[in-house]
C-alpha cells in the first residue's frame, strides 16, 4: 500500500470516527467521500469495508462505557455476580434490536442495489436535519418523562427500535434515526444517546459479521492493512467524538447538526446537479 492509499484510508478512519456517533449519517458520509476519493480495491471489498470499518468506533464505545456495559461484576464477598441492572439494559437493547433486524434482513440487497445514491443521502440529509430542527423546538416546551437510561421500559426500547429502521436509508443516520425516535417519545437527550451507545454494539457487530460472510474470508496483505488502519484511525477519533458528544448535549440540543444535514444536503445536490 503506498502513501497515496494509506492517507486515503487514514482519512476515511478520521470520517467513520466523526460520523457514527454523531447524528449525521457515517454511511451517507463514507459513500459522499468515495465519490471523490477512490481506494484502489474492489467494490465488493469496499462495501464491506465501509461497514466494518465501523467496529473501531464500536471498540471506542466498549472501552468508554466498559463498566456501565459489563453485566458481570463481584459482589461484596468477592464472588461473581451478574449486575441485575445492566442485564435489564441490554434485554431492552435485545428487543429495540429486532424490528432493524428483520428488516434489514429482508430488504439489505435491495437497499445495496437501489438507493445508495447521492440524491437519495442529500434528500435524507435534508429531510431528518428538518426533523432534528422541528423535534428541538417541540422538545424546549416539553419535560422528558425518561431522564435516566434506567428509565426506558420495554415498550420505549421497542419504539426506539422501530425509528431505527429508517437509517437503512443511506444518509438517516442510525444515531440520528434512534435519537429522534426517543425524543419524540419523552426520552432524555442524555438517555437517548446512552441507549444509543448500548444500541450501536450489537447491531453493528451484527451488520459487520453479515458483510463479512457475503464477502468471505479470503484477504490480501493490503486489505488486511486497510481494514486495521482504517479501523484503528476510527477507534481513535471516537474516543475523542464520543467525549465531546456526550459533554456537548448536557447543555446544548441537536439543533446545530439538523442545520449541518441540511447545508450539507443541499451542497449535494447543487454539486451532482451541475456536476
């Protein structure tokens, strides 16, 4: 892999890192970059790249979050114990997991084939940057009814889960998808992103493994690299994403990343319609 190559996969790492934790669609992002910066693999390589590039910014949330993640613990005499709290998190997780997953199940090939355009990311860009602007004036005249993570029921994970069928959409977001969904339905900015998080381990080492046995295990030295590196450069930046996100929304709404969508989006489509 020469240099040119590396500072290719080097900057889509810092791309994914940025965009998967923030409500601006990192599919929408990775795809709108390829347009301009190519790697010299093949397509096949490359779409499943794009997905498990994704894990490094998984393995960044694990790291932040490992003990309020890990349902084992010790108890006062030392002996392992399961923590019933966290254990209660991730079954909610389990059941907020299944409408995305039956879905993308059925309709993953088509979504591939069809609407992994750039058209289709600007209008989803602008359309849920609306979303996010419209839902944050609602939300400044409403008290949450869910302050802490602890508080989602069974039937909000659900909901939650539903909203996230949307981000199989190139340019939703699934972050943005699921954070919509939970203020919408009384859910805390701070919660949200917190199920968020727990939300995002299981899918995308869902999502991965399923790209992973579409393109097989058969790997060059170079791909090998480049899905290291552009793994490792994603872990790295979201460490710093994910600290600056969370630090970020106790004081502030998500106003701020609907206005982004939208100037994005609309930079999109002007640039491909005179293109």
């Amino acid at each position: 892999m020469d240099i040119l190559e590396l500072l290719k996969v080097v900057f889509l790492g810092i791309v994914e890192g940025i965009t998967e934790w923030l409500p601006i669609s990192s599919t929408g992002h990775m795809l709108l970059v390829d347009e301009f910066i190519k790697m010299n693999v093949s397509e096949e390589f490359k779409e499943m790249f794009f997905v498990v590039i994704q894990l490094g910014a998984i393995l960044a949330v694990l790291l932040l979050f490992w003990k309020r993640m890990w349902p084992f613990g010790m108890n006062e005499q030392k002996k392992p114990c399961l923590k019933k709290d966290i254990w209660a998190i991730w079954f909610r997780v389990v059941v907020a997991c299944i409408p995305g997953t039956v879905v993308t199940l059925l309709f993953d090939d088509y979504i591939e084939a069809h609407l992994k355009t750039s058209t289709v990311i600007a209008i989803c860009l602008i359309f849920y940057g609306v979303a996010f602007i419209l839902v944050e004036q609602w939300n400044k005249k409403r008290t949450p009814r869910v302050e802490l993570l602890s508080e989602i029921t069974y039937l909000d994970a659900f909901l939650i889960g539903c909203f996230q069928i949307l981000s199989i959409i190139p340019g939703t977001s699934r972050s943005g998808a699921t954070i919509i969904g939970a203020l919408l339905i009384g859910i805390s900015r701070v919660a949200a992103a917190e199920f968020t998080f727990f939300m995002a381990v299981p899918v995308m080492f869902g999502l991965s493994f399923i790209k992973i046995l579409k393109f097989g295990f058969s790997y060059t030295g170079t791909e090998l690299a480049i899905l290291g590196i552009g793994s490792l450069v994603a872990f790295l930046v979201s460490l710093l994403v994910i600290r600056f996100l969370m630090s970020y929304i106790k004081k502030r709404d998500f106003s701020i990343f609907g206005i982004y969508r939208i100037v994005l989006g609309c930079a999109v489509l002007a640039y491909f319609a005179f293109a």
